[in-house]
C-alpha cells in the first residue's frame, strides 16, 4: 500500500498517453469541484502550455496513481536564474495539489507535499506558498502549521446588468477631468517598440498591489518576458486587449488588460489595472476599465462575464470593481510555511 501511494514525478515532455488521460480525468473532477459553472480548458489546451518550456520558470508536477487512476496531483513552480526576479524571489517556492474526495484523509496530500519539499531542497528555495479555498484545503493547512498571508476575492461582472449609461460617463467624466490625458485601446499584442516603456511601468505598477503578509519579492516585467507571454498566448488561441492611458508628455499614467480564449467563450478575465500614485484622484482608473468594459462587449457579444482578482485589502479597487458591478465570487486564502516546519511536520 504505502509504494502504491509513493509520488511519482511527471514529466510533461515525455509523458505517455495514459498518463495524460488519467490527469485529465483528475483535473476535470477538480474542475466539477471548484468551478463548476465555468468551461473546462480542453485537454490540447492543457497539454500544450504545460509541454512548454518556460525560460523564466522551472515547473514540476507528481502524480500518486493506483490501477491507472489518479488519486492526487501536485505541481509547484519557482523562478530560474535567467528570470529577472529570481534574486529577491528565489527563496520562494508556489505550489499547488489536489487530491479526489474519497480518497482524502489517507496521507495522500502529505505525501505529495514530502515530494515537493525535496524539490525545494534541490532548488534551494525555503518557502513554500500555497492557496486554499475548499474546507477541506484550509483544514489541511492548519494541520500543516502553514501561516494565513493574504485573503483573496474573486469577483465576476455579469456583463447583461452593466449599466452601460453609467459606463459611458465615466469615460466622459474622466476626459473632462483630465483633458490632457489620451486613452488607447490596443487589441493583440502592444507594438514592439512600445515595451521597454510598458514594462518599466507596468512593473512599477505591479508592485504598489497591496499583498498583506505574503513574503513576495519584486515583480519584474522585461520585453524578454513580454515575448514569451504573447508566445503562451499565441499558443492557445488567447487574446490580449489593452487599454492605456498617457499624460501630456507621454507618460503612462494608467493602464488595463483582459484576455479572451475561444474555448472559453463566455468568459473575459481581467488581469490588471492600476494607476500611477501621482495621477490617482482624478477618475483614471474609473476611466479605463469602464472604456474596456465598452470595448470588449462590442468586440465578444458571445462574453457573459468579466472575471477579476483582487487583495481583499485593495479597497480602491475594490470599491470601483462593486460599483462597476462586480460581486464576490470566491474568497481564497495564500499560505506560507517555511521550509523547515515543513520538513518537522511532514518528518522528511
């Protein structure tokens, strides 16, 4: 019993058939459990992304099987040398795991965890980072001793009851406040000679998110990174659609982004807004999210929500997100624990 619970690890370069089969017959479990309202990501999909080497990011994954069924899976990432936030971030190793119902409370979950955490010794990393949303997941991380860092919202915009009235004034309203600053909506990738200024910026932006207690380190977005983003996407049939804003002299004041898939049809997911500190006041964030929420229903009439992520200490955000008509959806939380009391807990 206890070798057929022994993690095993799964190479997505060379894994056969059945093995694929078997994970996506746990995914979709996982699926029906957490997110049952929304498509499933088909299995090409899957495959592809994860087959992809990413230059920035090393990924493992370790399944526990037994007669071809996959009773638990992990996978955990963490930055590489080549990746421009691996100094302050190489200490950091994200995880994430999931084990069937009817087989939790048998060691499986631990067992994957031991597996992840000689990996972390291999890669020197010494904090391992895990999200929680199920009962059973949050049960599981007290047990552990892992320790609450950030609480997280998810909140969905269903696009039918958006008052597109109100929408269109806070376009008006913020050009009349700030009638200096332009507004440009980019659909697909932004211009290669436009990078170097996004990124810094974007950058800069990314790291005045408030992320509570979660040990992070910078976030650091280069052309190079850019690159092998509109790659991923490319891959996959994704969409990027941009939406920015620029003061008199050029800089970027504010900026927005959402992606579109065909296989996810109805759903466009939000991936970032923010506004530099020093033109926050004047309605520029109200201003480009309501312009993209303008644009994408014209351009996805198939769309039926938006779907976003927030701190759930990110009051600003928050606040135009429920007057926009977001509503919570999920609430998840981000664990930490140290690598050793990892270790003295699991007695690996």
């Amino acid at each position: 019993m206890l070798r057929e619970l022994t993690p095993v690890a799964f190479d997505a370069q060379t894994a056969d058939r059945d093995l694929w089969t078997r994970y996506h017959e746990l995914r979709r479990l996982r699926h029906a459990e957490l997110r049952p309202d929304d498509p499933v990501e088909p299995d090409d999909v899957v495959e592809a992304m994860m087959k992809r080497p990413n230059p920035f990011d090393e990924h493992v994954y370790f399944e526990i099987s037994r007669d071809g069924t996959m009773l638990g899976w992990a996978a955990a990432e963490h930055t590489l040398p080549a990746s421009p936030e691996h100094d302050t971030n190489k200490h950091l190793f994200w995880a994430d795991a999931f084990v069937r119902a009817e087989h939790r409370r048998q060691g499986i979950a631990t067992r994957l965890l031991g597996a992840l955490a000689r990996k972390m010794q291999e890669a020197g990393s010494t904090v391992l980072g895990m999200s929680a949303e199920l009962d059973s997941a949050h049960a599981f991380m007290r047990w552990l001793g892992a320790e609450q860092r950030l609480t997280g919202i998810q909140s969905r915009l269903k696009l039918a009851d958006v008052d597109y009235d109100m929408m269109r004034s806070w376009v008006a309203e913020g050009a009349k406040r700030s009638p200096q600053t332009s507004v440009q909506v980019h659909d697909g990738p932004l211009p290669e000679d436009v990078w170097p200024e996004f990124t810094a910026q974007r950058s800069e932006l990314l790291n005045t998110m408030p992320f509570d207690d979660l040990d992070i380190g910078q976030i650091i977005v280069t052309p190079e990174r850019m690159r092998e983003f509109y790659a991923r996407l490319a891959l996959i049939g994704e969409v990027v659609h941009d939406v920015i804003a620029r003061e008199p002299n050029g800089v970027i004041s504010g900026m927005t982004d959402v992606t579109w898939a065909p296989h996810r049809r109805t759903l466009i997911y939000q991936q970032f807004t923010g506004v530099r500190p020093d033109a926050r006041g004047r309605g520029i964030g109200k201003w480009i999210k309501a312009a993209m929420v303008l644009h994408v229903r014209e351009l996805y009439p198939d769309a039926e929500w938006i779907v976003t992520d927030n701190a759930g200490s990110n009051a600003p955000m928050l606040k135009i997100n429920r007057a926009m008509g977001f509503k919570p959806y999920i609430t998840g939380v981000e664990y930490q624990i140290t690598r050793d009391a990892l270790e003295a807990r699991l007695q690996v």
